[in-house]
C-alpha cells in the first residue's frame, strides 16, 4: 500500500533501482515511513536432475507413492513404480524445456529472466539443510546449491554489463530467500546450524533477500509446527533472551512459519516467528489455503502483536497457485486436485489476495503487503508457471488464441505478470518495464527464437 498523498514517503523497494550510495538513505527513509512497496514471492525448486547432468534422472522420475491405509494403496497397482522419462514424466503437464537439470547454467539463467520478466522481488529456494539428507526421491539439493549460486552471479554479472552498472554497486531485480525444508533428523540445533551457514556464507552478497525496512534477510521454514513452539521459542525468544537466541546476533532474520489452521498461526506468533504463509494452491486444502477464509486469517494474524525480525505486526502472507494436480505421483489423492480452468482459478486467487490487500484490518497498519506465488516449477504437484509444452498424454496450457495455436506456452506467465502489476501497482511499473524492454516482446516472455 501507497502512503497517502500528503505524506510523501520514500519506497523501501524502490532502492532496488538506485545507486549503492543511496541504498541506506533509503533504508533510513523507509524505517521511518513505517511501509514499503508490495512484494512477490515466488517458491523454487532445485531438486531435478538429467542423464546429462546428473548421471540419472532426478524428480522427473518420481516414484507412485503409496496411501497410509493400506487398502487404499492396493486400489492402485502402480504404486510403487517410477515414471520413466522423458516420454514419461512425474507431472500432468510437460515442460517447454524438456526434462531439465537443476545443475543447467543456461537453464538457471532462463528461469531467473522469467522470474524478473514477470516482476517477482524474490525466488524462494527449496533447500534440505547442510547436512540433511536427502529429500524423498533421493536428492539432496545442498549439492545443487553452489550450481545454482554460480549461476546467479554470473546472471547478476550479465544484468549490471546489460545496465552499465558496476557489478559491485549493482543491485539485483531479483533476490533469494531459502526455503527451509524439513529433513529426516531436523530440530531446534540443526536449523540453527542451517541458519548459520546461510547467513555467514552469503551475508555479503548483494541477492540475499532483506526486509525493506529492518535490512534482515528471511527465511520461510516449510512444516515449521514439527518442531514444537517451545523450542523455538529458545531460539526467536519471543519473550526474553536466551543462551541460543538469534535476535540481535549475526544471525538474526525474518522468519516466517508455516501455516495450517488458527492453532498453527497462533503457535508460530507465540514461538515468536514474524508471521506464517499458507503455501498450498490447492484452494481449501487447509484452512489457511480457503481463500474465502483469508480475511479472518489476516485480522488474527495482526492482532497477535509484531514481529520481533520486522518491527510490524505478526503477517499472514497468503499463497496463490494457477491450479494443484499431483494424481501422477499420488494417485489417490484427487480430491485435492484443482482444475486450472483456463486461468480462472488462477484469477479468482489473485483476486482473494488482492482483497487483502486493498481492504486491511486496523490493527494490520504499517503491514508490507506480502504474496506468495506457489509455484515457478513444482511440476509434480501441477502448480507451476514455467512454460509448458503441447505434447500427447499431458495437460495443456490455454490458447492465446493466435491463429492455428491450441495452447500457449507463456500462458502462465503472462497471466503472473499481468497479477504481479496489479498486486504493486503504479509504483514500481517504470522499473519493471525498465527491466523488461531489453527482452519483453511485448507479452513478458521472451520471444520463440530466443528461447534454450
């Protein structure tokens, strides 16, 4: 939200655009305004492999899980059995750059112009820990992770020549969070450690997410109640300081939980995480994935008081999807499906975070207007926006209704940018196209011939 008229205000994100000299000017400016522009928060996998690469395939070959009730497992007879790419992948659509690598260079490169073409302020990286092993098909993506990260300072280099920018006084259009997955082993200490060597490794990169106002990077902790608030509570102490807590130490941050229901909501306040994010995009999935329930989920969420990691009240950030289909690899689990419906699914959860937005409880004053976009390339799940291809035996995208075309590719993300634009508003707009011109065919992607 826009401060109002009379009271003119710098943008904390608008620093995004201006020279390293003014970034603490702006920071400054921002603290005292007490509001910043509407972000985007688009979640991010590295967990996919290919012979090439990888010696093998990765994900794309994900095996057909079993049900916990055993009789609902034997309704099934494939379970059990991998998918077999590249004719058989583990997802319902089929991805315009084939069956890829996580480890790909020119592959990482494409995704993070997409992501910028698109207007996303942050990527949200899946990531199992230092030490965590693997995720459950075997992959452990701290591997992936120096590969990703060359990837990005070489994008970042390419970005900064692109804009004459001295790549030292350069900052990003596009950042990182890390998604904090959960691992056979992961507690309270292991999390620290974690935390740790993200903060210590990458603390003097310039593509570490930070919080426009407080200047902390966050951290999103994927299925964050395993761990009980008790013990998080030594580690945020909401209360008081303690031998193991992180606030005011180097390693101090936005944290953001996982939320399910009010008890989860309620739960990450009083462990004293800085609020919550509903990831599903399965529309009713959860409680706080019902976007006709988001409102009540905004309003408590502000009223439990404000974010030690933020200085704002506890945020609810609701997660928005294009649709939600993991029959491939759960067969039983249907009932959770969501038609994309040419986009209007898609539509309609925009339009529920956009309510949130426009239409704020009291208590939520001074909020950053957060939304979660679930997801870039969850392909086993259905939710992604990454360009999908027509191919036999796979779900396509919607037309865009060019003569003799039965489906776009870019559908989604066009859709994301045109939600995007409208979930920042005016104020960002002249960066954003600044950002695009130099690529942007005139629908925010990038034109046929120059694609991988």
């Amino acid at each position: 939200m826009s401060a109002p008229a009379e009271e003119p205000c710098w943008s904390g994100s608008s620093s995004l655009w201006l020279p390293f000299f003014l970034l603490q000017l702006v920071a400054f400016a921002s603290s005292v305004c007490g509001a910043a522009d509407a972000q985007v928060h688009v979640f991010y996998y590295m967990w996919y492999g290919s012979p090439e690469h990888d010696g093998g395939w990765k994900h794309w070959n994900h095996r057909v899980l079993p049900h916990w009730q055993q009789e609902v497992t034997d309704l099934y007879r494939h379970v059990g059995t991998n998918h077999t790419p590249p004719a058989d992948i583990h997802a319902p659509f089929y991805p315009l750059l084939g069956p890829y690598s996580s480890r790909d260079a020119n592959l990482l490169s494409q995704h993070m112009d997409w992501l910028v073409g698109i207007g996303a302020d942050a990527l949200v990286l899946s990531w199992h820990g230092i030490h965590g092993g693997a995720d459950g098909e075997g992959v452990r993506t701290h591997r992936n992770l120096n590969h990703f990260v060359r990837a990005l300072e070489r994008k970042i280099e390419e970005w900064a020549a692109r804009k004459r920018v001295p790549v030292g006084d350069f900052d990003p259009p596009l950042k990182v969070i890390f998604h904090m997955e959960p691992y056979r082993g992961r507690n309270i200490t292991s999390v620290q450690y974690d935390m740790q060597f993200i903060v210590r490794t990458f603390n003097d990169t310039r593509w570490l997410y930070r919080d426009p106002i407080t200047r902390l990077p966050w951290f999103y902790l994927y299925d964050s109640y395993h761990i009980k608030p008790a013990l998080w509570q030594q580690v945020l102490c909401p209360e008081a300081d303690g031998p193991g807590c992180v606030r005011g130490s180097d390693i101090d941050g936005v944290f953001m939980g996982l939320c399910l229901d009010g008890s989860s909501l309620i739960d990450a306040a009083r462990a004293g995480f800085d609020g919550c994010y509903s990831y599903f995009a399965s529309d009713g999935f959860t409680p706080a994935s019902t976007t006709s329930r988001w409102p009540w989920f905004q309003q408590e969420a502000c009223s439990q008081g404000r974010g030690m990691g933020t200085k704002r009240p506890f945020q609810f950030i609701p997660c928005v999807g294009p649709g939600y289909d993991d029959t491939k690899i759960r067969p039983w689990n249907k009932a959770t499906t969501r038609q994309r419906k040419n986009g209007a699914y898609f539509a309609q959860m925009w339009d529920a975070a956009q309510l949130l937005q426009e239409e704020p409880p009291l208590d939520c004053k001074g909020q950053l207007p957060v939304a979660g976009l679930t997801s870039f390339n969850e392909w086993g799940e259905g939710s992604q926006i990454e360009p999908a291809v027509e191919r036999e035996g796979y779900h396509t995208y919607p037309s865009d209704e060019r003569p003799g075309r039965k489906g776009d590719p870019y559908f989604f993300l066009k859709a994301s940018r045109e939600y995007i634009d409208r979930w920042k508003g005016p104020g960002g707009e002249a960066a954003r196209r600044e950002w695009r011109e130099e690529w942007d065919d005139g629908k925010g992607v990038r034109p046929p011939d120059q694609e991988l």
